[in-house]
C-alpha cells in the first residue's frame, strides 16, 4: 500500500471528524503505529512529515530506535514489563501503558536515577476485557493520584484499548467513559494533569476523535494490512 496516500487521506479524514466535532484539528496527535513495520517503510511516512511512533515490543524498539533518525517523538505503547523499563527510559518522549503500581515504581526509580521524569498515561480497561491490561475504572483516581506523587513520574492523561467491533459506534460508550473518567481525576485529584486521552486505532479512531481523544494510534490505515 502507497504509504503517501494513506497518510494524505488520513489526515483529511482527522480534519474532517474534529470539524465535525467542534474541535480544532491541530489539537490531535497521530502516533503511527510501527510493529512489524519495516524501516524502510518507517522513513516513507518521515519523508511525508509524520515524527510521532508507536511501539510496543522493547526489543523492536530498541532494533529501530537505533535505525532512525534521533529527531523521532517515540511512543511506547505495548505491555511494559518492569525488568524492561531501564532499556527505554530516556528514549521515549511517552509511555502510554501504565498498568499498576509495580511499573510505577520501576518507572519512577529509573527516572530518578538518570534525573529524568517519566512522562506516563495511564492504562484504563474501561469494557473489563480479561484479555486487557489496565486499571479498571473505579481504580483509576486513586492510582493516578498515587503515582502523581512520585517525583519520576509525570502522569499526563489515560489510555484505552476499545474492544473489537465491525461497528465503531459500538464502542462509542469506552470513549466517553474514558472521558467522563479524566474529569473525575481532574476533580478529585488535584495537580493531576489529563492532558491527553490516548484512544482510537485504525477501526474506530473517528469516533473516538468525537468523543474527545487528542492522541491516535493508528497503523494499518498508514501502512496498511501487516503481521502480527
């Protein structure tokens, strides 16, 4: 698949659902989702100007963070297992998938040793999926006021994985419990930041845009169908 015209058809579809939702288009980041991509794909979507990406394997990560250019916003956005967090810290501009205090620890301790803060959003499974990481909903203020106490860390908002659906409109209700969620750590956690909600893959990114997400995870609407 032409990776130019993904991205160029993309980007006027984003335009046109934050219009459609009374929201300034500027305001919402596209993470291209990068697993199992190949680099020299990768510096396709570079050469059309797109410097955010999303990995969620270390390893991965690792292989191509050392493959390209050092200017790239890396995102972390898989599982992160503790024994792992000191081969990422430093390289990436966000960690999307905090998932439970253990990881908040690490994170912190291995941000306070480099003298960095971790910039992290923490992970809600909001539909209660077994097969999903994340803090469930009625965890979620308590957590993110905990960890907005750790000095490495920096809490900057929530992330959710909807549930799969041939209808997006399905999962339209994960993305206002996301947001309705986000309130209620604005409310009862002060000096906790919600700037970002981090929500919307390649299948229901739209309606997730209508419902208040400013980061987008997309890959195969930028590189097209790919192993997993």
């Amino acid at each position: 698949m032409d990776v130019v015209k993904n991205l160029r058809r993309l980007q006027e579809r984003i335009v046109a659902a934050a219009m459609r939702a009374g929201r300034n288009p500027g305001e919402i980041k596209l993470v291209a989702v990068t697993k199992t991509v190949p680099v020299e794909k990768i510096k396709e979507a570079l050469d059309c100007g797109v410097n955010r990406l999303g990995e969620n394997r270390v390893q991965e990560f690792l292989n191509k963070y050392q493959q390209l250019p050092p200017g790239v916003e890396w995102h972390f956005i898989g599982h992160l297992q503790t024994n792992k967090v000191n081969k990422i810290i430093g390289k990436v501009h966000l960690i999307h998938s905090l998932d439970r205090w253990e990881l908040a620890e690490e994170l912190h301790q291995a941000a306070i040793k480099r003298g960095q803060v971790a910039k992290v959003l923490v992970q809600v499974n909001v539909a209660g999926e077994k097969s999903k990481y994340g803090l469930a909903p009625s965890e979620t203020v308590d957590f993110v006021a905990s960890a907005a106490g750790l000095a490495g860390l920096s809490v900057e908002g929530l992330m959710t994985i909807a549930p799969w659906s041939a209808n997006p409109e399905e999962v339209r209700p994960v993305f206002r419990q996301l947001k309705d969620i986000a309130r209620k750590v604005e409310d009862r956690a002060p000096g906790s930041k919600m700037d970002y909600l981090s929500m919307g893959m390649s299948g229901d990114w739209e309606v997730a845009v209508e419902e208040g997400a400013n980061i987008l995870r997309i890959g195969t609407a930028v590189f097209g169908e790919r192993d997993v």
